[in-house]
C-alpha cells in the first residue's frame, strides 16, 4: 500500500503494510482523495524526524465491513474523512462513524471533497444564522467558496470577498453571487442592504497572512455580530472595537463534533442523534445530499484528476499565488470510478 507523507519538510511516496478490517470499521479501496492545500503545505512545512501522513478527505468502495458496521456492505460507494484514518493513501481502514454512502448522481471525484465540506458547513453553522440574515465571507478558497455557495442556497444574504479578482469571478461563475475585490464596495453595498447596521456575521476564510481582517470584521459587524475565524488567521482584535459592539468571537474546529475525541473516532462510536444533531460525520453526509441535490457545485475547483505520482507538480502548481484551480484529485490506478471516467 502506498501513501504520501512528509518528512524534514520533504513530500514524498512511502509504502506500508496491507490493511485488514477491524469491528466497526470499513476497508475502503480510494477512487480519490483531495488535496487540502494550505493545511497540508503547513503540515509538511513542520514536519520533523517523524513522517506526517498527508489528507484528511477521499472517496471510493468498500472492500470489506466490519463487525458492527451493519449500515454498509462490500461494494458501497462511500464519502471518508477525519486524519489519521483518511489520507492520500490507496486504501484506507475507516471507522464508521467517518464514512458516509454516496449516490449514484454524485461522482466519487465530488464526494472526495466530503471532509472539506464538512469543515465548511461546520464553520457556517458556528455563524448560528437563521434565514434572511446577512453574512460576510472573506477569503475564496476553497471553504469561502463552499461557505458561501451553502449561506446562499440557506436563505442568507451574501457578501463575499476575495483581494484576488479570479478567485472572486471564480464564485461568481458557480454560484451566481454578486462578489467583490475591493473591500470599500463592499462595505458600500453591505451598508445599503443592511440600512447601516452591518453584517450578522463575518467569516474569516484567508489565510494566516490577513491577520488584520480579524479586526476589520469588527467594522462590518452589526451590534453583537457574530466573528468567526473559520481559516489560519492569527487573531487581532481591537479591545475597544470589541466592546463598543460587545462583539461575538468564534472559532471553527475542524468538522464538527467528534472531531479529535477518541470515542467518536477511533472507538467509533456515535453521539445520539438526539443530543449532538451535527457531528463531522452527519457534515459530511449533509454535504453529500447537497450535492445530490445539485444545490452546490464543486467540480470547478479541481482540474483533471492525476496519479498520486503526480504530487511534486501539484503541490507546486497548488501553492502558486493565482492558481487555477482551489484542490485536486489524486487516483490510484484499478480503484479509480471507471464509469465515471467514461463519461
């Protein structure tokens, strides 16, 4: 089994030992995984003596259903995430809590995005908006772009903006959405919708080098607005900004609850539904019926799918300031979807 990781700053292939399934777990051969591209250029940044195993979100089939996993059976496409259980690796041993099925109308390529969806619907639900509030949306990579595709197709007032004019046109063209690149048009435009009282909430997608949008979020902010760091931003924050508006500050973790509890996770087992409505693997289910639903649109964030081989150029073309493209698809040889390839 291959997989990739990083060691010394270093990305590179390295081989493993065969999986077997365990209880309550699922052996699943990956059709695709994506590529996360901030999270993993950072993790491999920090890497040490020890190799850090890269992604978190892929798709592909069951191959084998373990005790206590009773709601799949071999054969099932499936929607997987949550490091270290998921990764850019050719078959991945999943607990069930972490897997959701995916439909027949939604292609494994867009169900591989599954654990980016999660984070982006996690961090919009941290908003706690309801339906006709106005939102601002800062940073479009990839989960400013999905925060506002859902805010949107949830009944919410958008107001998304990126320094980038691509990556603004970029969720114009998905989406619909009036977008901004110049941040006094948009103040100007939130203003008029809002009758001069600002946002109910802001979103801080970017990344750790606009540390100054935390407190610039504050200007957008009606009274008691809502600030939620959802991307890699230091926070900074003007105390007497912050109290002149008694400001609301939040921060999202991850895919929601679940995420890093050893219970949840490795012993897989779920919270009751009654009491944990959303944990990170009913996000990632949530965004897979979106999909389903044709509520939201992902494949213009990725390019043409390529070998895990392929890497070194990914990673490269990834990091370049304007990319194309926001993620990518990384396939692994007899595991790849061919009837979707033949389409």
């Amino acid at each position: 089994m291959n997989y990739l990781g990083a060691q010394n700053g270093q990305i590179k292939i390295y081989e493993s030992e065969d999986l077997s399934v365990i209880d309550n777990y699922i052996l699943v051969d990956v059709s695709y995984s994506a590529v996360s591209p901030g999270t993993e250029n950072t993790m491999s940044q920090g890497s040490q003596e020890e190799v850090v195993r890269l992604g978190y979100s892929a798709s592909g089939i069951v191959n084998s259903v373990g005790n206590g996993a009773d709601d799949f059976k071999v054969g099932d496409r499936v929607s997987v995430y949550g490091a270290p259980y998921v990764g850019h690796r050719s078959q991945l041993l999943v607990p069930k809590t972490l897997a959701v099925k995916v439909p027949e109308s939604v292609s494994l390529k867009d169900a591989s995005l599954g654990g980016l969806g999660a984070i982006a619907i996690h961090g919009l639900r941290q908003g706690n908006l309801r339906f006709g509030e106005i939102c601002v949306v800062v940073g479009l990579g990839i989960y400013g772009q999905l925060i506002a595709q859902i805010a949107h197709n949830a009944g919410l007032v958008v107001f998304a903006l990126n320094r980038s004019a691509s990556r603004a046109e970029l969720l114009h063209e998905v989406s619909g959405l009036k977008t901004y690149s110049d941040e006094d048009e948009l103040e100007k435009d939130l203003m008029l919708a809002s009758g001069g009282k600002g946002a109910d909430a802001v979103f801080l997608c970017a990344g750790s080098g606009a540390s100054y949008l935390t407190d610039k979020s504050i200007d957008w902010l009606c009274d008691r607005g809502k600030s939620v760091i959802v991307g890699d931003i230091q926070p900074n924050y003007s105390r007497e900004k912050m109290f002149v508006k008694e400001i609301d500050i939040r921060i999202s973790r991850a895919g929601g609850p679940g995420r890093y509890n050893t219970s949840y996770e490795k012993d897989a087992v779920d919270y009751p539904y009654g009491y944990v409505r959303w944990t990170e693997g009913r996000n990632v289910g949530e965004f897979i019926r979106l999909l389903e639903a044709k509520r939201i649109k992902v494949d213009a964030y990725y390019d043409m799918p390529t070998p895990i081989e392929t890497y070194p150029e990914v990673y490269r073309t990834l990091s370049e300031r304007g990319a194309s493209y926001l993620t990518h698809c990384f396939t692994y040889g007899k595991n790849q979807d061919l009837e979707e390839e033949k389409v």
